[in-house]
C-alpha cells in the first residue's frame, strides 16, 4: 500500500495526467462517488440531503496556487457568494479555503485581507471559516496568518496535519488562542525527514493530538476540535477516550468526506456525535482526487470497477 501511495501522490503533482486524465469518461464518472459536481449549486443540494439526516456540511471550491491577483478575487467573491446562499437556504454549512487560492503565492497582505472579507462575512451568519493545510512549505505562513485572523476575529480555523513532525509543537502554540482546529493525517508526498513515513506512526500520533484537543485546557479556551478522518479505530478510540474523559458527544465534531462512509456518517449522527460532511466542487478536481485515493488506496479498486461498468 506505501508504493501504492506513492505512486497516486505522484500522480496528483503531474502536469500531463491533470489535463489529460479528466478528459477520460470513466475517470470523471468514479470521481462522481467523492463529489456530487462541479458547481457550487451541486454542493450546496447535497448539503440540503444531508441536513436531513442532521449532518452539517463543510464546502470548498477545488484549487490551489492561483498565480494572478485578479483571479483570487474572484475566487474570494465567490465564496463570499456561496456564503449569501448558505445563508438565504439556511443550511448548517461553512466553508474551507486553500490560502494559495486566495493569492498567497502572489502577496501575502492580499491573501490575508481576502481571507478576513470571508470571514467577516461568516461572522454576521455565526460562521467559521476553515483555512486548509497544504504543503509543508506553506505551513509556517498558514498559521502566521491564521494567527492574524483569529486576533480579529474568532470564527476561524485551521486544519492540521499529524504526519508532521512539527503538529504536536504547532497544536501546543495553538491550543491556547482557542479558534478551531481540525486534524487530519495528510494527504501530500512529504519527504521522511520531516513526515512519518509510516502509517502506524502517524495514527498514534494523530490519537495523541486527538486527546490534547480535547483535554481540559483545550476546551476551557474555546477550542472547536474537528476530527478529519475515515479511520474507525481512530473514531472508536477518540469515542472511548472522550467517554472515559467526560467529555460531551457534541464537544467535538467528526468531518469525513462527502460519499464515503455514508453509513458511518449516519450513524455516529444518530448517536449524537456532531458530524460533518466535507462537500468538494469545481472543475480542478484531478490532483484533489488522487489525494483521496492516496489516503485510501483501496479505493483504486473502486476506479478498475468503473472501467468494465455498463
């Protein structure tokens, strides 16, 4: 399963296969289990679905290292659109962006004043706004920036990765500020001098964060932890340890991915733990969806399938 990795995190960095792989019918119809479309109207009706089953959602419009001002701006004004519609639909939904979506590789004062638009618009709805993490060249300045927004504002998070060697210093330095955290294990092809190469390292590793987000201090800062896997015995492990700790179902949240594990999603909702639906859309999906089979590569199988599909 490591060379299996590997191999689709490659993938996902490949100029060639971005632009040809989409192209291929049976590529855009297995990518159709992990997003219900392209535009953001596609989410935001599989949002109002899954509200019905009392689990909020959490929208992000694909894409990353936007090299042009101009087009982060426009990037910005349409979450800040989806933001209004959310809002006139009522749904219980917030948004997550990719710094690098809003100009970070162009001018840092940009990004962050197009950061601070969303979520001050978040703001007047109660909201959060989510800043994703991506490579780990850009972690220092995510979190420089996430910093500066959650001074102003405090409906603000940020996700963490726990193959990081450096996540359980960042959480430390991050705890006390509240704002939110969301941890995932991560999805990029990190060299092993600063990520854990192996699997069993980062899931014990992403438990130990799991229980600090959760202790005591954490939560007597305000911290909103999300928990950003698919693993069970991760979910199981967090449940137990939240139980033996005394800590409320509904003082953490679960987020997974919009179309796997729906049945799990259901039920760990119908227990009364807080679930969230991660709900990707846009037209720049293939390097987003190599990811997600790199974290699960049993998945892959699910693509040879749709090859012999009628």
């Amino acid at each position: 399963m490591g060379m299996m990795r590997s191999v689709l995190l490659a993938g996902s960095e490949s100029r060639w296969l971005r632009h040809q792989a989409p192209r291929l019918g049976f590529v855009k119809k297995a990518v159709s289990r992990f997003m219900p479309g392209e535009q953001a109207t596609d989410a935001l009706n599989a949002a109002a679905a899954l509200r019905q089953h009392d689990i909020a959602t959490l929208l992000t419009y694909l894409g990353e290292n936007i090299a042009d001002i101009e087009e982060a701006a426009r990037v910005t004004q349409h979450y800040a659109d989806v933001l209004r519609r959310i809002r006139a639909t009522d749904l219980d939904s917030q948004i997550s962006v990719k710094l690098t979506q809003l100009g970070l590789d162009v001018d840092k004062d940009t990004c962050l004043a197009n950061l601070l638009t969303l979520v001050e618009s978040a703001s007047l709805q109660r909201r959060r706004v989510w800043i994703d993490m991506e490579q780990h060249t850009y972690v220092d300045v995510t979190l420089e920036l996430y910093r500066q927004a959650l001074a102003k504002l405090p409906n603000v998070g940020v996700c963490l990765q726990a193959y990081l060697y450096r996540t359980a210093s960042d959480l430390a330095s991050l705890i006390p500020l509240g704002g939110g955290i969301r941890l995932v294990k991560g999805a990029y092809r990190e060299s092993p001098s600063i990520a854990y190469p192996h699997k069993a390292d980062v899931d014990q590793n992403y438990l130990t964060l799991a229980k600090q987000m959760i202790a005591p201090e954490a939560r007597a800062a305000g911290l909103c932890a999300v928990f950003g896997t698919h693993d069970e015995r991760i979910i199981q492990a967090i449940q137990a340890h939240a139980s033996t700790a005394d800590v409320a179902r509904d003082a953490f949240e679960f987020a997974l991915l919009f179309g796997v594990q729906r049945t799990e999603q259901m039920q760990l909702a119908a227990q009364g733990y807080r679930v969230r639906v991660l709900i990707s859309y846009g037209e720049y999906w293939f390097p987003w969806y190599m990811r997600r089979l790199a974290e699960r590569p049993a998945n892959v199988w699910f693509v040879a399938r749709s090859l012999f599909a009628r």
